[in-house]
C-alpha cells in the first residue's frame, strides 16, 4: 500500500493555504461562468417583457400560448417541477401569480412579472448548482 502519510506532502499550516493569485483567478472564472449563464435568462426576461407589453391588464397573460412557459416560471415552478404537473395545474399557478401579485400590482403589472420570472430562474439555478 502506497504511503499516504500527510507529511510528505505538507510542510507547515502554509501548505494548505491557496495563493491570493489562485483564489483571484476561480472567483473570477466563477464570475464570469454566472454572467454567461444569466445572458440566457435576461433575454428571456426581454421577451417575456416585450410580449407582455401587448396586454393592458395582468388576466391578459393568460391568453398568449407564446409565454406560457416563462408564465409558469413567473408562478414559481421550475422546470423539474414542472414537469410533473399537468397543465390544469400550471394554469391555476399561472391564475393564482395574476390574482395574487400581477393584479395588485396595477399599472406596474409587467415589471413584477419579469421581477418574479428572473427570482424564480435564479433559485432554480441556484439549487442546481447546489446539489
């Protein structure tokens, strides 16, 4: 059996600390790894905000077959989650963000849809990452 004794690879409590060069250097990757990733998301956000426009009441939404997805996202559910739901169910969580946010949200309607569509990809992501 090899010889893994600590010793031979650690010479004091120094060895085990990363330079400030290395550590600099994955903060910055990482950074630059989640800047392209949200690219995606924030052009989503654009069209969902660019589509929604055409609406002048939040129950509106509900009616444009080309956002429904991001609408779902807006309500909260992920896509893992979403796919175990059926679409009955995702309308009412779609119907439940209009009645419980959009709607008293009033002429500020769109922004809290794309506020909700970007926190829901976020934690989504974020949850991901984790596991």
């Amino acid at each position: 059996m090899k010889n893994l004794n600590y010793k031979n690879h650690l010479n004091s409590a120094d060895s085990l600390v990363t330079p400030y060069e290395q550590t600099r250097a994955g903060f910055v990757a990482l950074v630059l790894e989640k800047n392209r990733k949200a690219t995606s998301y924030a052009e989503e956000a654009k069209v969902l905000k660019s589509i929604s426009r055409r609406t002048k009441k939040p129950s509106q939404l509900l009616h444009i077959s080309e956002i429904r997805s991001s609408l779902i996202t807006a309500a909260g559910i992920s896509d893992k989650a979403s796919n175990h739901l059926n679409e009955d169910d995702k309308t009412e969580a779609i119907k439940n963000l209009i009645e419980n946010f959009l709607e008293p949200s009033g002429k500020d309607f769109i922004d809290e849809l794309i506020y909700r569509f970007l926190l829901t990809r976020f934690w989504s992501a974020a949850f991901r990452q984790a596991q």
